[in-house]
C-alpha cells in the first residue's frame, strides 16, 4: 500500500512493478488528481508553456494496465501497524502486508494572511495562472525558490512583481551572500522590486503592510515562506518522527513494515548523516530503494541531494548540502552569470551548484562525493580540472 499521490507515490508504484512484484497495489491520493510532479507548477505550467497532461506521472490507462490501484479524493485517516490496516476517508479501511508512507509537505500558513494564494498543489497553480498577465500586478511574500520561480515566471507574463523578503538577501540563507546577489540581480535587472530586510505586519488578499508601515497594493499576494512535511499521520501511528518521519538508510522507519520517501523522509545518510531534503530527486530516486527493501532487499539510498531552477536565462543545478556559515569558492563569472560556486566545510566541498554550465554536475557530483580536502585556489581556477582540485 502506498499512500501519497505525488511523484513519489506514482514512482513506487512503478518500482513495485519494475522489481517484479506481482500482487495487489493500492495507492492512495487525497487530491482528485492521478499523481503529478510539481516543478512545473511554478515553472512551465504556471506560464502556460507545459500543457495539463504532461503533469501526470502516468496516465489513466498506465494504473490499469499495470493493476495498480488508485483511489483518488480519498485520505488516510488512521494507521494500525498492529492490525497492518489503514483507515481511509471513505469509511473503508484497507490491510496491508508493506506500506509505503509518501506524504509530502504542505505550504506554510501566513498567521492572519485570510486571501493570500500558496503554491503546493495542482490546483493552486490554475488559481495563481489567473491572476498574473499583462497590467497585473502581484506581491509575494517571501524570496525563497517558489517565491523566486513565481516572480520569474509572472514577469515573463507581463506581471508587475514585489517580493518582501525579511533577509538582506534572497536565499541568503541557503546560499550566503556572494550566492545570493546574483539571484537579488537577475530579478532586479528584470523588473522586480525587492524590499529586502522588511518583514511583513499584514497581508490581505489586495495588499500587504511591511513592518516599517509601507501599503503595498496588487491584484493578489502570494505567501512562499517554506513547507512542513506532512508527519500527522505517522506521528499518530506512533512512528518514530523528529524533523520528518526518521527513517535509516535503507528509508524504514521505526515500524519495519512501514516505509517513508520524499518530502517527510528524515533519512540517516551514509555519508552526509541524518537529514530531510524537500526536493524532486528525492520523490523520484528515494521509492525504488525503499520498494527493494520492502522486497526482502537490503538497498541504500546514497544518491547526493539535488535540486535545479530556471529563473529568466539563469538556469541552475545545485548538489550536495551546505548552509551560509560554509566558506563558499567560486569559479567562473558572477557578473555574466556562467559559473561554478563551491561551499567548503574544513577543506571539503560539502556543496557545489553549476550556473548556465552544463558538462561539470558530474564532477561536482563525485567532488562532494569523495569527502577529501581541496586546493582552495586550484578550485577557483578554470584552467584546473576538477579531478586534479
């Protein structure tokens, strides 16, 4: 049983399949939609380029085939690891031999923000598609990536942007500062107004008042201040959950009939140690070591944390983890925006991000990776192959 109707519900299922298992497989999603993936949503589909279709991991006919069954619009409501039951929404309940827990994460709420759009669903993307266009104008709460995404993509459209962002920069604190600048300058050179260092007193659904007492006017504000994994249920089945749903490194969890992938996964890294990554190479990598183990294998899920981002002509692939305390090298150049930037933890690159360069995600890959020291200076200089730092 697999419950979650994202990408990494639809991925288990496949997996399940692809590894050979021949018996019953039920997924549930508590969207009426089949299973997605959500990069579009702030990105192609939100500016109308991806059509609708595209979205679905799998169509209609791919659950049939497959025998696979999904129940869409329905919810978990209760797991019983002792009875290995789960109770859904639809006063059913459905036993399980393994259960794969894919949850997800929800938005995070804006106390008093009563008409503010969020970015998380399907759904929410058709309502923010509606209120960006020529002569419309938009103030999103928050520069993190899906405040950034969306103010890229609502420019493009035509839309009049204002992110407020309680940092001196964007992303500062993913990125630090050096980092940071170059995307504060991409949205700047595009038109958008940051008011940076400014935290918000009120949000209404037309207007949001800065701490410093400034009225910003728009047709609509969108609220991006980060997700909360969606832990609830697993919590109440008395798993073991801290920051996510905690998992080791084979992604059981404290039950071991009970899986956990993606967003809500708190998985103990064989080399990075304990951590949670909200990312999309997650809920696609993460179910297919989980759906091996759930097998009587014995997988780990050792894969780096990865993410990407177009915004405007910069388009971004970011490896590894690091925060903005982490000594940060670059190679290339900020200023036209083609570069490599490196952070450093003791001498070793525990994150690297390749910026409109597309042959070094490999390299960065194996960089972090191998854990060992670097030249400082040897990696800061193009004419210096990355294997040779």
């Amino acid at each position: 049983m697999i419950i979650g109707g994202g990408l990494a519900g639809a991925k288990a299922a496949e997996a399940l399949r692809d590894q050979g298992f021949d018996g019953p497989v039920i997924l549930i999603a508590d969207e009426e939609h089949l299973p997605y993936e959500r990069p579009p949503l702030s990105k192609g589909y939100l500016a109308g380029d991806d059509d609708r279709a595209s979205l679905f991991t799998h169509d209609a006919n791919w659950y049939a085939d497959h025998d696979v069954d999904v129940r869409t619009g329905v919810r978990a409501e209760r797991i019983d690891p002792r009875a290995h039951r789960v109770d859904l929404s639809d006063g059913t309940s459905v036993d399980y031999a393994k259960l794969l827990l894919a949850t997800g994460s929800s938005s995070r709420r804006l106390d008093g923000a009563d008409g503010a759009l969020y970015l998380r669903s399907l759904d929410d993307s058709d309502r923010i598609r509606e209120v960006i266009g020529e002569d419309r104008t938009l103030v999103i709460v928050g520069g993190g990536w899906i405040g950034l995404e969306v103010a890229a993509t609502a420019r493009q459209a035509g839309t009049r942007v204002t992110v407020v962002e309680p940092q001196s920069q964007p992303l500062e604190r993913i990125l630090g500062t050096t980092v940071a600048e170059v995307f504060a300058g991409v949205h700047r050179d595009n038109g958008v107004d940051l008011r940076l260092g400014v935290g918000v007193k009120e949000v209404g659904p037309g207007a949001v008042t800065t701490d410093d007492g400034d009225l910003i006017s728009a047709d609509a504000v969108l609220v991006g201040i980060g997700a909360t994994p969606n832990v609830d249920l697993a919590r109440a089945a008395g798993l073991a959950v801290s920051n996510g749903v905690d998992v080791d490194g084979g992604l059981r969890t404290s039950d071991p009939d009970v899986f956990a992938v993606g967003d809500i996964a708190n998985h103990d890294h064989p080399s990075l140690g304990r951590l949670r990554v909200e990312h999309w190479a997650n809920a696609q990598n993460q179910p297919a070591v989980a759906v091996t183990n759930m097998l009587g294998g014995s997988a780990v899920y050792d894969r780096v944390p990865y993410f990407f981002t177009d915004q405007y002509d910069l388009g971004m692939e970011y490896r590894g983890l690091a925060s903005s305390e982490n000594d940060v090298v670059i190679r290339g150049d900020l200023a036209t925006r083609e570069f490599l930037a490196f952070w450093l933890s003791d001498g070793a690159v525990v994150a690297g991000m390749n910026v409109n360069i597309w042959d070094a995600g490999d390299d960065i890959a194996a960089l972090i990776a191998s854990g060992r020291r670097v030249d400082a200076a040897a990696l800061a200089d193009s004419s210096v192959s990355l294997d040779q730092v």
